[in-house]
C-alpha cells in the first residue's frame, strides 16, 4: 500500500515534542499540548518538519490527518504570535459596564437590567477591557474563540425587534482580519 504523508514545518523558535499521540508544542508567548490519538495514524520528527501518515487510504482518515495538520499549525501559530480578538460595546439604549472578576466576565445594567450577566472564561486567556473595546489574547485559537462566543452570546437578545435593539458586544476582529 501506498503511505501518505503531510508535513508541517516546524519554526526555529518553537520546539515540539511527540509521545503516543501527544502533541506538545513550546514557544516564546507559551505551551500548548494536545492528544492526537487515531490508531491508524502515525506522527514523526524529521529535523525541522513533523510527519503525519498513514497506510491507510480512506476518506475518514484523510479527514483526521488534514484536520490534525490544521490544529497543530495553529499549534505552532498561537506559540509563535498569540491569537487577538476583539470586541465591541454597543449601548443605545442603556450603558453597559463591564468588568473582569477572577474568570468571570460580568455585565452591568445591559438593557436596564438589575441582575448582571455572567460568563465564565477559559483559563489561559487574557482580557483587556478598553473603554468600549474589549480585547481576548490567547495562545490557544480555540481558547480565544470559546471565550469571544461566550461574552457575544451573553448579550444575545430574545423577543425583541433586532433591528431597534442592536444594544450588545459583538467581534468586530479575529487575528487582524477585521469582519463586516
């Protein structure tokens, strides 16, 4: 059978280590690890390039390695330039304040509420609160992503007219590519 393989190059400035499946990448802004783990697919260093492959040729498992190869070079990418996403605060109708509280992001009087709104944030992700810019900085994509999603959906309104209440935080940038 024929092997198929894809590479990744891996940077001077990032290391990374490979045991049963385990994928540990270390770089200057972090660490990030990962498990990998499908019986038919293989990962090994070669110098400056890691190697996936497998013997086997089916779609599923070309749909393992390709999405393996995509996580870990955002891996690499989140180690190398940490992954920025910014937010920002739309008030009409009421002022909205927002604040951190350990890892909790709360907030205040949105809509005139009087109880505030919580959301709890992953770990490895730093907040900056900018008058009415909010900005997310994480190694990790999926980490900064989650956190961006929960705080637009703690703001998501329901039984009102979207179109006169557009009061809420919505992302207005995801690692330097502004969004319409």
């Amino acid at each position: 059978m024929k092997t198929i393989k894809q590479e990744i190059n891996i940077p001077k400035t990032v290391t990374l280590d490979i045991a049963n499946g385990e994928v540990k990448v270390k770089g200057s802004f972090g660490e990030l690890e990962r498990n990998f783990s499908y019986p038919l697919i293989k990962f090994s260093k070669e110098e400056d390039k890691l190697v996936i492959s497998t013997k086997k040729q089916t779609k599923t498992v070309k749909m393992f390695m390709n999405t393996y190869k995509a996580h870990i070079q955002n891996m690499i990418q989140g180690v190398s330039e940490k992954f920025v996403y910014k937010l920002k605060i739309c008030s009409g109708h009421f002022p909205i304040t927002v604040a951190l509280e350990s890892q909790s992001f709360v907030i205040k009087n949105f809509l005139g509420e009087k109880i505030p709104r919580k959301t709890k944030l992953p770990s490895n992700v730093e907040v900056k609160i900018e008058g009415d810019t909010i900005t997310l900085t994480s190694p990790s994509k999926e980490s900064a992503g989650l956190a961006a999603s929960k705080i637009e959906q703690a703001t998501r309104i329901t039984g009102k007219d979207r179109r006169r209440f557009q009061d809420g935080i919505y992302i207005i940038e995801k690692s330097g590519k502004k969004l319409k």
